[in-house]
C-alpha cells in the first residue's frame, strides 16, 4: 500500500545524517559528561559544541541555551519561573495557543493567583495587536506568551512587532517557537524576546529532546532540582546523543532552508490550486499567506462521511491530521478552530495538511483523489 505522510506539523522523518551521528554517539561516546574521565569529558565536549552550533544558528550565545526534554517543558520552566521567581503578577496570552501554554497559564492562575488576559484573535487567526497594547497599558509586572507559529493552522506572529511593543511597555515577552525553529530564521540578537522554546522532532530531529532560550540575566532559576547539570538550572544527566542529533539536525535546517522552504512553498501553492479545482467549496482556514509548511482547510463533505474521514485517509496510508496530534485522539472540538472558524464551519470536516521536503506533488495528488472518492 502507498504510504503518503503530510503530518509534518505533528512531527518529522529524522535526517539520515542525524540517524548515523546519533547511533556513532551511542555506540562510541557513551560517557556521563559530568564525569571527570576521559570519557566523561568526550561527552561534556561534544554536549558543548552541540550547545554552541544551536546558538550559532539563533544568533546567541551558548550560556543561554539550555536543554530540555521537549518544547512542553520548556514552556513550563519559563511560565512557572517568571511567577515564582521573576514576581510576574500577569500573564498575557492568546486561546490558540498550544496546551503547552495555556494549561500551565491556567494552572499558574489557580495556584499563585496571577491576573491572566486573554488577547484577542482576529477573524483569521492573526492577534489583534491594538488589543494587546491596551491591555499592556496598564501598569503591572507582566510576560506576555505567544506562539510564533500556530501549530493547527500556521498563522504567523510578527515576533519583531511584538518583542518592540513588549520592550516599550516593560514586558517580558516569550514565544513557544516548536513550529518555527529550524523552518525560518530566527536572529535573536536583534529580536528582543526574553524566552522560547523549541523541539528537535519538529524539524527532522530526534523525539524527547528540545531547548530553552534564556536571556541573559534574566533572573529565571530551575524547575527541575538534582545535579549541576545545565549550570545548576536542569538537574538530570543530560542525554548527550539526542542533544547531538538535535544540534546536527538543525544545522542541517539552516544550511539547506533556502532549498527546502522553496520546494515546501511550491507544494503548498499547488495543494491550495488543487483543493479549490476539486472541492470548489471548501475554506482554507486562517490567512492564505500563513506559514509555508501548513494547510488548514474546511472541506464541504457530508456528515456521514465526516466521521470517519481520517480512518479511511489512514486506510490508504495517507497521515494528515484534524487539528493538533495532541488532540486527535479527543471529541471535542478544537480549542484553535472553535475560537476562529463561525459555528456553521466548526461542525464540517477540517484537515491539516502539513510538508517536508520530503514530500512531492504524487503525494497531494494522492491525498487528493482519496479525498474525492469518499
């Protein structure tokens, strides 16, 4: 059976070169990098170099990248530190943010009390950023959360717009960046945000590793408590192979991203023709002009076919998704779609269709004979 996979949003074919670093390190450098010997400093040197490679491509300094399980955690240390330990008395944020960010937000409300406003979201997604200067004028110790890239239908934030709105009305600002890093430049020496946090399975890396972004004296402590390991911010031995392969798989990001956003662009665009020639009703959701490497689209199929649309697409080997992978698996509706799509929309089928280089024209034009014989 034909196998097509556009979930890229949800997660990505590893890199062959990561593969053979990732299993050389496994086999040849499995020494403790906290460990004084010989082994033990092979490893430490290798985790540093990763560290350094990860900040090159970010335009940062190494000290302020620091390693975590995922972006999931990420987020977490930078939430829950600002309001322990920076005295953040409010956070800002969106409804469309990924559970990452809101469940902890939620969580911080119910335990420490904070203030949470919610900014608005405009008609295709994008925030209302009039909104967010109104809310930022009034006088009280904030970080505002927002995620660069949304992960269900690849709306875009002007990070440059809001880092400057933020500074000016002394904010901190943090971006989850899971879906961005590694698919677009991201110079943060020029940009002015405190924090993000991104995730090596997100752009052909490995699964269970990921990295904060911490500016410099921030003040942020850790969140997990054991050795010394992170300069005493992230207790654990780290995993030195899987820190490896996710700096490898960056690098390889970077050097080839001209290439491959150009390739992923070209799919999209021909996707997009393709649905409107096919399905003449259906409704991309968000911006057209979002991120290159997601489609959001509302499909005007029938209600008895809608229900089981992704187990026939999985019948015939195709992987696309409803919404986020982290949500697929729920009957709710989408905590994203519900607070952009009208109740008319929000009751008929949605998909995300989203890229790799990896994928090709024969696959959409699988996709799409599939989805016209349902």
């Amino acid at each position: 059976m034909k196998k097509v996979y556009l979930d890229n949003a949800s997660t990505t074919a590893i890199r062959p070169e990561v593969i053979q670093e990732i299993t050389r390190l496994m086999t040849e450098d499995y020494g403790n990098p906290s460990s004084t010997h010989s082994f033990g400093r092979n490893a430490k040197s290798i985790l540093e170099l990763s560290r350094k490679s990860i900040a090159k491509q970010l335009n940062v300094v190494g000290s302020e990248i620091f390693f975590t399980s995922s972006g999931t955690e990420a987020n977490n240390w930078i939430l829950r530190s600002a309001v322990r330990d920076l005295k953040v008395k409010r956070i800002i944020t969106s409804k469309i943010e990924h559970h990452a960010v809101l469940y902890p937000v939620l969580a911080l409300q119910k335990e420490f009390g904070i203030q949470v406003d919610f900014v608005n979201i405009k008609p295709d997604g994008s925030i209302d950023v009039t909104h967010l200067v109104e809310l930022l004028s009034q006088e009280i110790s904030t970080l505002v959360s927002l995620m660069h890239v949304n992960n269900e239908v690849g709306v875009v934030l002007d990070l440059e717009r809001i880092a400057v709105i933020c500074k000016e009305h002394n904010a901190l600002f943090h971006s989850d960046t899971v879906q961005s890093v590694g698919k677009t430049e991201i110079d943060l020496k020029t940009l002015p945000l405190d924090f993000i946090s991104a995730s090596a399975h997100k752009f052909h890396g490995p699964k269970g590793i990921g990295f904060a972004f911490i500016r410099k004296n921030s003040g942020l402590q850790p969140l997990l408590l054991g050795g010394e390991q992170e300069k005493g911010m992230r207790g654990g031995t780290e995993s030195v192979y899987q820190v490896a392969g996710m700096a490898k798989a960056l690098e390889i990001a970077y050097a080839q991203l001209d290439i491959e956003r150009a390739h992923i662009l070209d799919l999209k665009g021909y996707c997009a023709n393709q649905l409107a020639l096919r399905f003449p009703n259906s409704k991309i959701v968000g911006s057209e002009n979002g991120f290159y490497n997601i489609i959001n689209v509302v499909l005007p199929i029938s209600d008895d076919k809608a229900g089981m649309l992704l187990f026939h697409l999985d019948m015939k080997g195709i992987a696309v998704s409803r919404g986020s992978a982290c949500q697929s698996g729920s009957s709710n509706a989408s905590h994203v779609l519900t607070e952009i799509l009208t109740p008319e929309d929000l009751i008929k089928p949605s998909l995300r269709i989203s890229f790799s280089h990896y994928n090709t024209k024969e696959d959409i034009n699988y996709l799409l004979d599939v989805l016209t014989n349902v």
